[in-house]
C-alpha cells in the first residue's frame, strides 16, 4: 500500500515537514507520494522522502484508490484492499475546516473511509491507516486523546487530536515535542 498526500497548505510547515518525515520513516520512503507540491525548496525537501508531483491527485490516475477523509461515511477495515490511500495533507484546525472533503473527496469520484470520528494529524492518520491495512481493526488500537506538554510548572500546551499509543508510549515523529515547545 502507497499513501499519496495532498499538499493542502499555502506552504511546508514544519510541523507539516515532521510529520511527513515520519510517514516515510515509518511507511518506506518508496511508499509516499506528494502531490500538490509548489517551490523548487520544497520539491527538493520532499524529494529526500518520497515521490514528488507538482499536479494534483485529481489531475492523475491510481488504480485501486481511496481517500481517508474524517468526513467520509464508512470507516476503513483490514477487509479493504486499496493500493493506495489518499489523504490531505494538512495542518488541522479546530473546528474542521473539512479541507480534504472540498479540495479531494468532492472532485474525485473513487472509494472513501475515515479512520473514526476524530481527526487526526496526517502522521497518526497514515499511520492508523498502515496498522488497518496490517489487518488491526480501528477498535483494537489504542489512542491517547490529546497530547499534553509541561513547558514549565504552570504551562503546558495541548494538542487537542488522538495519538496512537503503543506498549505505553505515543506514536509521535523524533523532535514533535521539542517543536511543540518552541513553535506555540
């Protein structure tokens, strides 16, 4: 299975930067693509972790594709079979915004899931995704509901989306935290 993601945002954030980073860590670098992408800087960026597009996923032809959008009516299970899921690529905002539905979901005409009621970042998203395909329902993954970081004793920050929790630690790219920290 290949994830394609959908550059939605103006430009790469770091954040966005970290969290692809850590589906090609996690995923294989011969299994992400990136399309949407805009920038010479970024092409190159991107280049180092996986398959990069200028055009737009609706512009191009997968076989056997399907969108996770948080919108979508049915949830992805191991009984589906896709080659390749399509995701936005996007910096959550609280409320959705519901990005991917109008940029890729109501212009593209294939198979859709969601990975449960909540969203998610793309990292916990693909990677949720990955652990369905490897045949783990939804159900059967444990997800903490937010994710609380101490900047000192009476701060901390909370990023209020699910992390995948697994034997007792968060599933989170290297330096998530470090950047949390300087980026709020």
């Amino acid at each position: 299975m290949k994830f394609i993601i959908e550059h939605l945002d103006p430009r790469l954030w770091k954040w966005s930067e970290l969290e692809y980073k850590h589906i090609s860590d996690f995923a294989g670098k011969e299994n992400v693509i990136f399309t949407k992408i805009k920038g010479l800087k970024t092409i190159e960026k991107l280049k180092k972790l996986g398959t990069v597009y200028e055009k737009s996923v609706k512009d191009m032809k997968f076989p056997n594709a399907c969108i996770l959008d948080p919108h979508a009516i049915e949830t992805l299970s191991p009984k589906d079979n896709f080659d390749y899921l399509i995701m936005g690529g996007v910096l959550g905002d609280n409320p959705p915004q519901k990005r991917t539905s109008k940029e890729i979901t109501s212009k593209m005409n294939i198979p859709v899931r969601n990975l449960g009621e909540k969203q998610m970042s793309t990292n916990t998203a693909a990677y949720v995704a990955l652990k369905i395909n490897q045949g783990v329902p939804l159900e059967k993954i444990e997800f903490e509901d937010q994710l609380i970081i101490k900047v000192s004793p009476s701060e901390e920050i909370i990023l209020d989306f699910p992390y995948v929790k697994e034997n007792g630690k968060l599933v989170l790219p290297e330096g998530y935290i470090e950047m949390a920290k300087t980026e709020y």
